[in-house]
C-alpha cells in the first residue's frame, strides 16, 4: 500500500468503526428483554454483524442459483445492490454501514425511532402517524420478520460462483486458501492442474471462476474451477463424486480470417505498419522476407509505402488466437515497387517468390542481425582506436549487448575463437566462392566450433565488444573468391527460380491472392476458407 492510501484507508475504516458502534450503543440502550439474542453466542455485535455481511451474496435465490464473492476480493450484494470492492479490497465505508444497518433490521426489526436505512428517526405525532400506517397496510410486517421476496437463503444443492483475479505475488495455493478450501483438499487441486498446467505459470491480472455448492449443513464445498490462460485456451478442473480432481484443456473453435492493412512510411517502416494496426509478428515476417534485397536503413525513404496481407485466426467472438501466414506484401521504395507472395509447391515446400517466380532466399544474408543501426559502412577510414586511416573490409552494426547474431547462410564453421583485434568471431564457409565473418561478439552460441554445420538464420552469437572495440557492434564482412567485398552492395542471385508447371501453377495462386487482396478493403478482416 502506498504511503499516500495509507491515511486515507485508515480515515474510512475509523469513520466505519464508529457509525458502526454508535449504532450498536444506541440499539443496546433501547433494546427490550423480547428482543433475540445474537445467533452465534460468544460473537460480539460488531464481529456478528461483519459475519453477516460477509456471508454470501445472493442472486436469483429463487432459481437455486447464488453468487457469492468473499470479502478478500470482488464484490457483494446487499439486498440485491451490488457493490465492488474498493481498490484495496475493502467495503467501501458507505455501503458498509448500511449493510450492517440492513443485516441488524433483518434479525431485529427497526429500532423504535428508525423507519427506513437512511431515514431521519420520527416522534411525536409523525410517530404516531407511521404506526397507525403501519397497522392499516396490507403487507406490513412486525419488528423481527422480514419479507419473504427480500430475505435470501442459501438451500442444500445450491451453486456459488466466485470470480477470481491472481494479485501480483500471489500464489495459486494461497489463492485456495484465501477461499477457505481445507489445505488437503487445496493440495489435491494443485496436483491435478499440474497435470494440464503448471500453476507457476498463472500470472497477476489472470482471472479465474471457482464454483462452490452447498452442503446439507450449509457449508461450501469446493466444486470446480475455470480460466483461459491464453486466448482461445480454456483450463478446467472438477471435482468428482468420490472426492477426487481432474484436470482438461480444450481448444476454442477458431475462425480463418484474411486481413489488410497498407501506409505510407512518414518515419520508419516499423512505426508505420504498427499505426496501421499490423501485429508485430507478421511486420517481423515482411521485414525478414524483404530483408534479402532492402537495406532497411538506407533504402527507405518518407512517402514511401507498404501493403500486408495475412491470415489471422480468431475466436467466434471476435478474439485473436494468432496471426497465421504472411501472404503477400509489397513495399514501394523510390517509386519502385518490390511484391513477394507466399508458395506452397507440390511437395509441401513453402517460400517467397516475386512476380515473375524468382526466389527471395539469397545465398546470404545482407544483415544477419535484426534490429540494428547501421554505423559504420565499407572502406576507408579513421580507425577509431589505432588513430591513422585503415581499410574498413566490412560494416558496423550497433546493437544492445546480447543482441542475437545470424548465420548469413548454410555453411560450415571454419573458425570460432578469440582473436586480438576481432575479439570473439567466427568465420563460416558457405560454398568455394563466400565466406563471412563475425567480430565483436559477447559470446559464440553454444556449439558452434569448427566443422559444425549451420543453415541460414541459426543463431552463432551475440552481440559484445570484445578485441579492438569502442562499444558494443557487429563487425560483419564478406569474403568472396580470397576478397573482401561490400556487404551493402553485393548481389546474389536467387536461391531457386520457378520453371514449367512450378511455375503455372505459382502464376495461378499469384492471380488469386492478389485478387483476395484488392477485394478487401484497408484495416479489415473478411472470413475465408483455407
């Protein structure tokens, strides 16, 4: 509890305590020798009446159904109004007191000078008048009875739903506790959720339904509970006749739909697509597809633009379970339009291609980090720690320590040591004409050492500033044929190019994505079969 809540909190609670034993005086001076004792001997007023006002709040008593939420948490009904909790899980003071008020009328009966909750106590002629009222009405009732449609009650077999949040801290078995569920018995859940779920896993904000049902002798018994821990997720555990506990999890039934979303680029692509409302996930998938042939940090400029289209799966009711494939994108960089499309062929290989069929997967990589700046490019310059001109053989990428490296492409590990001037690096073979180098890093993933084979986009390192370094950067170079070339220039050509009837058939699921793309509309998700 904050500082500045903790006077606030005690203010309420005293101006509670004290309507509520001002009240109790005064009953105790004007009460009669007729009037009941308490029904739990040994309780004082006060205790009585907060166990009165913490039994369970009632709903529908008539139905056989009541929902009941403890003090701890949630909120209560009094006579049909309810009420949350406030936001230190307290009764709020007000309502407090007219529950205790509501709870001492509906054992007692009113006092002599109180007609309603609320109202202002009546002598004197008025006084005389409400009791001759009193007499004349049809439904009146006498001091100690209350009316049947306002006195809930809970039967044997009755149902008591609690709704539940996980607090930050919180343990799923001090939660059971917390319900009063006997700690045997809070065992046996714990071990027949582990066995769908790890309860370590429930998380603050996680919400939960528990079900209680009335005994024959009036107390609750703890029956099932339920929560999503993901959408689309459902977990769920009984409790069987002999006392025992199962656990389930069931998946809800889920909708493909295909979604759209384009912009233009005012700033970055990243800041553009999200404002557009595109999940991250899927604006991850387009920069890596693109990423074989747009240098992100040169190549974009303001105005430029971009187009996504991708399957997404919901729940029936609207809910994102996840984002599925990446169908088509396109960015227009300068004027110039670059498309990719997803493909599946016949042997259930997926990649992308552009429009005329050529593969997007290059030999290498051009930047095998995400998320980097680039600071320093290819060629001569002023080494910053040696102080005199020096050939730059690669670039520079500036990135947070532990920031994972990539393979550029499939090769072989040909080097994976520390070096002096390149620190932690490691070099790859990829074929007889390229090889690649890493420099710089924190540390070299675990297995990576010469002969180990490793494919495009494997994670070797991370990010450092070991050797010769001022800050923590990639040092990447590309060796072809013996020499150094410009990483940021380098070409290669396509994996693999679409060919006869590869390649008819790609043109037919081209012509049909495309044409599910124009038909919907910008920031819209329509229903499609698969």
């Amino acid at each position: 509890m904050t500082p500045t809540r903790r006077p606030v909190l005690f203010m309420l609670a005293g101006s509670v305590l004290g309507a509520a034993c001002a009240t109790l005086v005064y009953v105790g001076t004007s009460r009669t020798p007729s009037e009941p004792e308490f029904a739990e001997p040994g309780l004082s007023r006060i205790e009585t009446l907060v166990s009165q006002v913490s039994a369970a709040s009632i709903n529908g008593a008539d139905s056989g159904q009541v929902s009941h939420a403890p003090l701890s948490r949630g909120g209560f009904s009094v006579e049909g109004d309810w009420m949350d909790l406030d936001a230190f899980g307290h009764i709020p003071p007000s309502f407090a007191a007219r529950a205790a008020l509501t709870t001492w009328n509906a054992s007692f009966g009113p006092t002599p000078s109180e007609t309603v909750l609320g109202g202002a106590p009546v002598d004197g002629e008025d006084e005389a008048e409400t009791a001759q009222d009193t007499q004349d009405a049809p439904d009146a009732q006498t001091p100690g009875t209350v009316a049947s449609s306002t006195e809930p009650t809970l039967r044997a077999g009755d149902l008591v739903d609690v709704s539940l949040t996980i607090s930050s801290g919180e343990t799923f078995m001090g939660l059971l506790l917390d319900q009063e569920i006997p700690r045997q018995t809070a065992l046996g859940i714990v071990d027949a959720l582990k066995k769908t779920f790890d309860p370590r896993s429930l998380r603050a904000g996680q919400d939960m339904m528990m079900t209680f049902v009335v005994s024959d002798e009036g107390d609750l018994t703890f029956q099932n509970l339920s929560f999503e821990p993901t959408v689309g997720e459902t977990i769920s555990l009984t409790r069987a006749d002999d006392g025992t506990f199962s656990s389930s999890k069931q998946a809800v039934e889920t909708v493909r739909h295909i979604v759209r979303y384009d912009g233009v680029i005012t700033s970055s692509l990243f800041e553009a697509a999200v404002q557009a409302g595109a999940p991250q996930k899927v604006l991850a998938d387009m920069i890596r597809v693109f990423s074989y042939d747009v240098d992100f940090q040169r190549d974009i400029r303001q105005n430029d633009s971009f187009e996504i289209f991708y399957e997404q799966m919901d729940t029936k009711d609207g809910r994102t379970v996840r984002t599925g494939d990446l169908l088509y994108a396109s960015l227009t960089l300068s004027g110039k339009k670059y498309q990719l499309y997803r493909y599946e062929n016949a042997d259930g290989g997926v990649d992308y291609y552009n429009e005329r069929g050529e593969g997007v997967r290059k030999a290498l990589l051009r930047t095998p980090i995400n998320g980097a700046r680039l600071t320093s490019s290819f060629g001569m310059r002023r080494h910053p720690i040696l102080g005199y001109s020096k050939m730059h053989k690669g670039v520079d990428f500036a990135a947070p320590p532990g920031t994972p490296i990539y393979a550029a492409g499939d090769g072989v590990i040909a080097k994976a040591e520390f070096g002096r001037g390149y620190g932690n690096h490691v070099r790859i073979r990829h074929d007889s004409e390229f090889q690649t180098v890493y420099a710089h890093m924190r540390n070299i993933a675990q297995g990576i050492k010469p002969g180990t084979r490793v494919k495009q986009g494997q994670v070797i390192g991370y990010v450092g500033s070991t050797g010769m370094s001022t800050g923590p950067h990639l040092h990447y170079e590309i060796v072809r044929n013996g020499s150094h070339v410009n990483p940021q220039s380098t070409r290669f050509a396509a994996s693999s190019n679409l060919k006869g009837k590869e390649l008819a058939e790609f043109q037919r699921q081209r012509d049909r994505t495309y044409a599910a793309f124009e038909a919907t509309p910008s920031g819209t998700k329509l229903a499609s079969a698969k």
